[in-house]
C-alpha cells in the first residue's frame, strides 16, 4: 500500500485530480446542509447576477439559486456515474472472463454479441433507452450502463487470454478447483489493474452521458442535474452567461479530475509502464 501511494503521489496531476475529486464528494455530501431547501424553489429574483442579493453563482430565469442546483446537481451526477460503472463492470466482467477463460465457441459468440453493440453509436442507443422506459435515474443508470459495457468486456477478456496459460493457473486446475473457483480466486485478482483504472474512466463517461441526455430533456424531471442546468440557460446565455457556465464549469473540473486520477492509478498499478514514460530506465 506504501508503494501504491508513493507511485501514486508522484503524478502532480493525479493528486490535484484527487484532491478536486474530494471537493466535488463533499459538496454533494454536504448539499442538503449547505443547501436544506429544494433546489427547485425559488430563492431570488430572476436573473440575478453571482454575488448579488446574496446569490454566490446568481439565479435563473425562476429565481432558483443555481449553487443550490449545483450542489444537489453534484449529487445526481455522482450516483449515475458510480452506479452505472457498477453496472457495466459487473456485465463486462462476466462477459469477458467467460470469453477470455473458456475459449472456443463461447469466445467467439461473446465477441460478436460484444461487437453488435459497438456498431451502434452509443449516445443514439442510450437516447432511444431512455425514451423507451421514459426519463427516470433508473433508466438512465440502465442506458448508460449498456452502452458502457462492451470495452470492459474486450479488456478482461485480453487479460485472461493472456493469464490462463500461466503457471499458477495450470496448477489450480492440476489440484482440481472449479472453473468458478480459478477464475474468480486465481485469475480476477491478477486482472484488477486495467479494470481499476477503466472504472475511473468510465465514471467521468457516464458523468458527461448524463449530462448530454439531461441538457436534451431526458433527465429525472424530478432531479436537479448539472446537464439540466446548462440546458436550462442555453436560451439566454448572452443576458445570464452564469446558468450555464457554472455549471459547464462543475462538469469541466469533474470529469478532468477523474481522468487525472486515472492517469495516476495506472501509474501506481503499472510503475514501469510510468517509468518508461517518464523516461527512467
């Protein structure tokens, strides 16, 4: 764990990643303290500029306090993305340690099943999930999680392709576990690094798929999103530029700071892949 961290702090970027990461949980964390009201009252005059009437961000065209509805926003973005990671890792994973441990026949149909649902663009197929279940966090989560899947599956796939033929498998199954046994105690554990540091990308895909679907009018209309803000403002930008920006801002900072952790959690699960990048023998 000392060694994880050590690798891990020295990527400048993925500390100040982590450290922005952070603020954006305890914010959404603390947004019905910071905030007790809904976010959907209406708690200024319209319009009215950050600073103003004490507005930090300013107010919409209702009167609603656009920091609330960043904050509680926060909330919304935070739960789609970490639970429709869950979500797709639990389907890729399945997928591609069936395909990379078994081979054969199961490889070749798990694959193809993989590949039919990257031919189709991922924003269309999770606009059309979500208007057929109607707009809702469920069928969103559902989407996003379906469209997020197939990589996963290509992933583990390629590491268990490559750790199956190795020694300390052949001798599991010299000592006669189950097949169940050696993939999820033998080979899962040896394949975590790459399925770690997807995860973290995946979180910040799903944070902007959410956000794209909510600024179209497919979001929860009962939840305040960050895509829901932006879409909100859209229309008088020029007269009130902070509905939007803010919350754009909100996202911007979100999605890097989850990219740069990422960066650094490759660098802390692979240290010679980083060395070799930085140009140390």
């Amino acid at each position: 764990m000392k060694d994880f961290w050590r690798n891990f702090s020295r990527n400048r970027g993925a500390v100040v990643g982590l450290v922005v990461l952070l603020a954006v949980l305890i914010l959404a964390v603390l947004a019905p303290v910071l905030y007790p009201g809904s976010p959907w009252d209406m708690a200024g005059m319209p319009f009215a500029p950050p600073g103003e009437d004490g507005m930090l961000l300013g107010t919409d065209s209702l009167g609603r306090d656009v920091a609330a509805g960043i904050a509680h926003g926060a909330r919304v973005s935070l739960l789609v993305g970490a639970v429709s990671t869950v979500a797709a890792l639990a389907i890729g994973v399945s997928l591609g340690a069936i395909a990379g441990y078994l081979g054969g026949i199961a490889d070749d149909l798990v694959m193809r099943f993989t590949e039919f649902f990257q031919t189709i663009p991922s924003f269309v197929l999770a606009i059309l999930l979500v208007a057929i279940f109607t707009p809702s966090i469920a069928s969103i989560v559902f989407a996003i999680a379906v469209v997020s899947w197939p990589p996963v599956a290509r992933v583990v796939r390629a590491e268990f392709l490559s750790l199956r033929s190795r020694e300390f498998v052949q001798a599991s199954e010299v000592l006669g576990k189950s097949r169940l046994s050696i993939v999820i105690g033998d080979i899962l554990p040896n394949a975590l690094s790459p399925i770690v540091v997807l995860s973290s990308l995946m979180v910040a895909s799903a944070i902007l798929l959410e956000s794209a679907l909510s600024f179209l009018g497919l979001g929860d209309p009962n939840m305040m999103s960050w895509g829901f803000l932006i879409g909100s403002g859209r229309s008088v930008i020029r007269m009130a530029w902070w509905m939007s920006v803010f919350p754009g801002v909100a996202i911007f900072l979100t999605v890097l700071s989850l990219n740069l952790v990422g960066e650094g959690l490759s660098d802390a699960l692979n240290p010679r892949l980083a060395r070799n990048r930085g140009g140390k023998p």
